[in-house]
C-alpha cells in the first residue's frame, strides 16, 4: 500500500488554517467549519484510505467485467448488499432495474493481404455479429465519408478519428464518441460490409476501447468493432502508400432478452426530515472487458466511503443521505431511469444529487446545476474543501445517471470536477485495474463527497430549486 503521512501532515495543516480564516458573512463556515474539518480529517485518515482502496480492489478482483446481464454484476451487487449490511448502514436494498443483455463472444481481426498481420480490437456494445472479409477504407470524419461515398460500397469503413490530447478531455470525448455511436450506419448508409473504428482515448500501448454503439433501424446492421491507436495508423498510412488492406473481421456479438438487474441502495436516515433526500452515487457496472476500477468502481467506493466515514464521526444530519450504485449505465441507463419512475413521487423531496463518474482523479473544483440562490450556498461548502483540492465552482454537471431524475423534476445537481488526463487511457480497456487508483486521490475524493452531502443534507433550509 501507499504511504499517507506526508498527505495527511498537509491535510491537518491546511484544514486548521483555512478553519481559522472563516469570515462572518460566511454562515456555512461558521455553523460547519468544525465538522468539514472532522470529516476531512477522518477521510484521508491511514486507516480510511486503505480501507476505501482494499474495498475497491475486492470489488474489482472478485467481480470485473460488471456488464448489464453478466453474473459477475449480479454477484457485486449482492457482495455490496451484504457489505453494506455490515457496515451498519440502513435501509439497505436492491431495487430490481431491467437491462439490456449483450455478450461479445469470440472476436478477431486481421489483415490477410497484402501483408498479413493481426489487428487488436474489441466490438462496440451493441454491435451484431458476423464475418466480414474485405477492403479497409480509411476516412477521417463523416464528412470524408460522404465524399467517398462511391468508394465505400462493399468495404470496411475505418473511422481514424484520433483523440487530440491537448484539448479539454471531456470535449474531445463527446467529440470522438459521436463517431463510435453512429459511425456503424453511417458506413452502412453507402453500402459498407463492416465498421471500425479508432478506439476513444490517447495512444496508450495498443490497448482497445470499448464503448457503446447505436443502429439507425432504418438501415442494415454491420458489424462494428474498436481497433488500436496503432493499428488505426497503420491502416491509414498503407491507404497513403496506396497498398490495399484486405482485413477478415469476425465478431460473435449477439443480443439476448433483457435482464433482471438492480441498484443497490443504502442511507443515512436524517434525524429530523428522512423524507428529504440528498443523493450521492455512482455506477457499478462495467464493460465486460474491464476490471471498473477507474470507471465507475472507484467513485461507487468513495461514495460508499461517505456514509461510513459519517457513520464513524456519529454525524447525522437533519435530512437522509442515500447512496445509489446503478446499474447498467454503460449500455443503456437504465439504472437512472428505473430509480427516476420508480421514486417519481418522492423526486420533489430530494434536496440535491450527486454523481461522482470521472475516476477518482485530482480535484480541481466542482459542477454545479441549479438556481443562483442554491449555487451560493454552495460555493460556501465548496470553500471548506480547500485542503483536498480545488475550490472553483463551474456551471452544468457530469452524471448519466442522475440525469433523468434532475430533468424530470429540476434537482440541483452536482459532480467533482477532476484532472481526468489519465482517465482515457484506461477507461473500457483491460488497463481500468485497481493499481492505477490511487489511495490519497480516492480518500480526497471521499472526504469532498462526504462533507458536501453532510452539509447540505444538515441545512436548516433545504437547498433552493427552480419552480
């Protein structure tokens, strides 16, 4: 394990400075500086970040590739169930969801001519099977695509759209993903056999990227699948040097019924107001491909954490604090959208929703959704989090999950803000393992999560929101 004492020297330090500093005006740091400060210490404590990482690697060795429908998922949720059980926590359930049920099955790719060599790759969620044997195509945009339009017809549309690492990661993100969701019927709409596409992140030793895929119904359904940073180029410069790659693609993706899934939850029950909420949450699930460390396992785990770090300092506020790990916020959402029906009656009592979904990465601020009265408030709580890490607070936020609830019935919302640099190299490869969370970055994340959710759930006044 990590060693925490320097960390935990400079979070002491900083936490007693910054406590001493609070100004008059500023009510949140007055009537809770003392608590941030406890519950700061007590999340980077040794014994918390340890504990919070053992946790994490536990989940990720015993059950990874947590797909909708996979047995590995079912057996974390019920390992999370009877852990949490354990921790005291209360009204703790699984609250049943459907999911969409894909597998992969086997899959290869390789260039049989003119010179033969494999190719890494990893179907797109969603994708259909098949064995395509054909000519690649290389284009760099949908708008090169429609332009060759006449030399797509019968090829194997290669989609090598690279992931600009100098620009914002997010942005980028949004960017190459529109590409890996319709690229497929895109290539199919001029006649193309089979689709690829350079897989979603930096160059990062040849490693695949998975992600999810979507069919436009009204066009044929071809294979499609994420090849290697790597192999994308090499692709591209035998197309420049006028060699023809023949590549014989072969994908045993099939789609089955849907399945019974669910969201495990638990809480904190307030002392006063339990039928106010303040949600805090990440995502469980995994493609099937990757161990879920980074994403979501580490921010389910720090979410987690927050509640037993509360439960430890016998904190407990005014309203209910409930941690929510979906389901199924790979390949469909359906976790989000389940919780958004099935509690539309209570939607209106939840004073504020988290979802932490980023990795468990620096902080450099927070995302804030919601009225300039409430995002006040918070930019008081967000000045107690000085000392694990940045205080900026941004407008919009970053939650697939929590995303029907707040456009359903306008709950703030909120999500750390994180120096995701690292994120994309790993996420939805066989590299999201536990060795690349760090201990201190988990802890910092626990003790942010922790204090926002106890202070807001502990107001006098429940958070302000638009009518």
């Amino acid at each position: 394990m990590k060693n925490f004492t320097g960390f935990l020297a400079q979070a002491a330090v900083a936490c007693f400075a910054f406590s001493g500093t609070a100004g008059a005006q500023d009510v949140i740091a007055k009537n809770y500086g003392a608590a941030a400060s406890r519950i700061i210490a007590e999340a980077t404590s040794a014994q918390s970040a340890s504990g919070a990482w053992n946790r994490l690697a536990e989940l990720t060795d015993k059950y990874p590739g947590r797909l909708s429908g996979s047995a590995n998922l079912e057996s974390a949720l019920r390992w999370a169930e009877g852990e949490m059980k354990k921790d005291g926590l209360a009204n703790v359930r699984i609250e049943k969801v459907m999911v969409p049920h894909w597998v992969r099955g086997a899959e290869s790719a390789a260039i049989v001519g003119p010179y033969p060599a494999p190719l890494v790759i990893a179907t797109l969620g969603g994708s259909v099977g098949g064995n395509v044997e054909a000519e690649v195509l290389v284009v760099k945009s949908f708008e090169e695509l429609d332009k060759r339009a006449g030399d797509a017809k019968g090829k194997i549309v290669l989609f090598n759209v690279a992931f600009d690492e100098k620009a914002e990661p997010l942005s980028v993100y949004k960017v190459v993903t529109g590409v890996r969701g319709t690229g497929a019927s895109r290539a199919a709409a001029h006649g193309a056999v089979g689709a690829l596409v350079r897989s979603v992140g930096p160059v990062g030793h040849r490693t695949p990227h998975t992600g999810g895929m979507r069919y436009d119904e009204k066009l044929p359904k071809i294979p499609a699948a994420a090849v290697s940073a790597e192999d994308s180029d090499k692709l591209q410069r035998m197309q420049d040097r006028g060699d023809k790659a023949i590549v014989r693609l072969s994908l045993g993706a099939q789609m089955l019924p849907d399945a019974e899934s669910g969201n495990v939850i638990a809480e904190i029950k307030g002392r006063e107001k339990p039928d106010e909420v303040v949600l805090i949450s990440g995502h469980i699930d995994s493609w099937d491909i990757a161990a879920g460390a980074m994403d979501d396992g580490g921010g389910c785990v720090a979410m987690w954490e927050a509640l037993r770090v509360l439960k430890r300092l016998n904190l407990t506020p005014r309203r209910t604090i409930r941690l929510v790990l979906f389901t199924n916020e790979e390949n469909g959402t359906r976790g989000g959208t389940t919780y958004r029906d099935t509690h539309k009656d209570q939607l209106s009592k939840h004073v504020l929703a988290m979802e932490s979904d980023d990795g468990v990465l620096p902080i450099e601020g927070y995302d804030f959704a919601g009225t300039p009265k409430a995002r006040d408030t918070i930019a008081q709580i967000v000045k107690l989090l000085a000392p694990v890490g940045g205080t900026i607070l941004n407008d919009g936020f970053n939650g697939a999950d929590i995303t029907p609830m707040v456009t359903a019935a306008k709950i703030p919302a909120m999500s750390p803000d994180v120096d995701m640099k690292r994120y994309f190299y790993l996420h939805h490869t066989p590299a999201d393992t536990v060795d690349k969370v760090d201990a201190n970055e988990m802890a910092r994340m626990t003790a942010a999560m922790a204090t926002i959710a106890y202070v807001v759930a502990d107001l006098p006044e429940a958070l302000d929101r638009a009518p």
